[in-house]
C-alpha cells in the first residue's frame, strides 16, 4: 500500500513539474515582450529628446506590482524585487542602445593606457561601444591582438582620445612623457586622486595641449551609469572638459564639476573614510582573540551587511587603497577624524557617560537629517 502511494505521488510531482516548466518558459517569453516593448520606448524616447530614466513611472510600475501581488497572495516584496532586476536590466539596454547609436566614435581612434587594468577594460569598452577604433598600451595586454602594445610608446600619441588607466604614480609620469610628444587629441587619466598629478596636469595644460581630469565614481564591473556619477577636474582647458563631458552624454550619469583641491578632500572621506573603516573593522575582528569561524556564526542585520563591506574592501588591492590613504593631501583629515570619534566613543563608555554616548548619535542624526 505504502509502495503504491509513493508511486502516485512521484507520478503527480512529474505532472506538476511539467507544468512548471512551463510556466517558466511563458515566464521567460513574457520577459522577452516586456524588454522589447521597453526597447521601442526607448527608441521613442531618444527620437524625442527625452530622458531614458522616468522615476515617477518607476515607482507606479512598483506600486502596481505590489498591489497585484497582494492581490494575486503573492508576496509584495518578492514582486518589487523581480520589477526592480527588470527595470534595472531594461535601464541598461536601453542606455546602451543610445551609446551605440550616437556613434559619437566613427571614424575616430582612442588609446587606452593600462587597458588591461580594471577600469582600462571598462573604457575600451565604453569605446568599443561608440564605435571607436581602440589600441591598447599595457604589459599585461595580449599582444598578439590587434591594436594591442606593451607599452604606450609603442603605441604612439596620433589618437584622438588618450585615456591614461594606471596607477598614481604612474599616471604623473606617464603624463609628462606625453606633454613632451604633444598629442593634438585629448588627454585624460581617470585617477581617483587628483592632487598627486596636479603639477603633471598644469604642465600638460601649460603646453597647450587638450587636456583634462576625470574620475568615474564606480566600479568596472557597473553596466548601467544611472544614479552613478563621473567627476570632471578642469586643469585649465575647459574645451578639452567639455569634449570629455560629451563622452558621457547619451549615458544617464550624472556630470559633476569639482576644482582638484575640493576633489580629494571629498575624496579623503567618500573613498578614504569609508575604506579605513572597513579595514579598521576587519583588524578589528582579526585581533579580537576569537577566531573567524566563532566571530561569523553569530549574526544581526548589522553586522551581517558590515561584515559583507569589510570582506569587500579587504579583498581589493592593497597598494591601491594606500594610494588612496597616503597619496592624498587631505587623506590624513579623515584618517584622524575617524580615530577622534572612536576616541570619543571609547571615552564615553569608559567613563559611563551616557550623555555624551547619545549625543554623539543624535548629532550625527540631525547631520543627515539636515541634507533632507
């Protein structure tokens, strides 16, 4: 009897699979539609002079979707998360469609020094995509492709786009190497510190050649620029900005204008502050006594998300980040900003003093809260 029942109910688990494929499959297609409906409003969009991005649209698509879920006793969350990859995903294709189809690159040549690097994969892309002719100048470059040198010597300067890739260090040289060649294109390095290649900059900018300063605020793995932003440092030639501007503009991210002095010192805390913390909080852990395993079974939504950032940080590359810490003339500001603070916490539990322990996170508060 017990034999017979199995057989029924893996019988009936095979049926209900079947229709489960199904329903994936129809899921799948129906995706498809969705996406090539967006595409055509894309194109519409663009045809029209408009924004891709449409928030108050998103937000009544979302609603929607949480009301049909509701509805339907489907979990809200459940559906705002799977709109949400959708319009994201959507956002995306759309934003490429319009890169590839401004062209803006026909017909016309880029070099990307340390093209092999991260972010140096992430502009010959971005230059692939506007239909560049791209070389690469890198050692760690396959040199057997085509436009594809070791070094950018080799390369030559006759582009019309020089994007300089490498490390700080590298960078400040690499550009006055190049101010020496005098390459009529424009020339931009993408470094987030701006004040270790200030003085390569001005002399570069001094020789008259078209030259200015970037930063892109995200990673190279971001396919999607909306709600990101790109920084633009003029170093003296504000055509040559304005031409690195339009580079980004058939993108949705956000264009922002900062001298090179106010660049590092927001620097030395967006990127400084948030990187030491996380290095600190990681130390931290190592040197509590306990050992990882014991410190991680244990978990609170705090911990947890901190966690994931620290093991994010301390797995990028270090001698980046202390380019990052000890390159920037204003990175010891936040460095020390940072061990006040702890100081003041540390003393205010040491010493019992409740007052001075809430005040430091109601300060912080109405901080925020002001920005609002």
């Amino acid at each position: 009897m017990s034999e017979h029942k199995t057989d029924i109910t893996f019988d009936g688990l095979d049926a209900l699979r079947e229709r489960l494929d199904a329903v994936d499959e129809a899921l799948v297609r129906t995706i498809a539609e969705r996406q090539a409906l967006v595409s055509e409003i894309g194109r519409l969009k663009a045809s029209h002079g408009h924004q891709t991005r449409d928030f108050k649209r998103e937000r009544v698509v979302l609603d929607r979707a949480r009301a049909t879920a509701t509805a339907a006793g489907v979990d809200a969350e459940l559906a705002e998360r799977v709109l949400t990859e959708m319009i994201r995903s959507s956002l995306e294709k759309q934003e490429r469609d319009r890169v590839m189809a401004s062209a803006a690159g026909d017909g016309r040549s880029a070099l990307v020094i340390g093209g092999a690097g991260r972010m140096g994969k992430w502009f010959v892309e971005f230059f692939h995509s506007q239909g560049y002719a791209v070389s690469i100048a890198d050692p760690a470059a396959d040199t057997q492709q085509d436009r594809v040198f070791s070094d950018w010597q080799s390369a030559g300067v006759d582009y019309d786009i020089i994007v300089v890739a490498t490390t700080l260090a590298l960078s400040a040289k690499v550009l006055d190497e190049l101010t020496k060649l005098r390459p009529d294109g424009l020339v931009f390095d993408v470094g987030s510190l701006k004040t270790p290649l200030r003085a390569a900059l001005q002399r570069m900018a001094a020789a008259d050649i078209r030259v200015t300063s970037i930063h892109p605020m995200f990673g190279p793995s971001t396919q999607l620029l909306a709600g990101k932003q790109v920084i633009f440092t003029d170093v003296g030639n504000a055509a040559a900005t304005q031409q690195a501007r339009d580079l980004f503009a058939s993108t949705m991210a956000t264009c922002i204008d900062m001298s090179i002095d106010a660049h590092d010192q927001i620097i030395s805390y967006v990127l400084g502050l948030s990187h030491a913390t996380n290095i600190a909080f990681a130390d931290a852990l190592r040197t509590s006594g306990m050992d990882a395993d014991s410190i991680t079974q244990v978990s609170s939504p705090t911990f947890d998300a901190q966690l994931g950032m620290g093991r994010t940080v301390i797995a990028e590359n270090p001698h980046l980040y202390y380019e990052i810490q000890r390159l920037n003339d204003y990175g010891l500001d936040a460095l020390r900003a940072l061990a006040a603070a702890v100081n003041r916490l540390e003393t205010a539990v040491a010493g019992d003093d409740e007052a001075s322990f809430v005040a430091a996170m109601q300060n912080s508060r109405d901080f925020f809260d002001s920005e609002q």
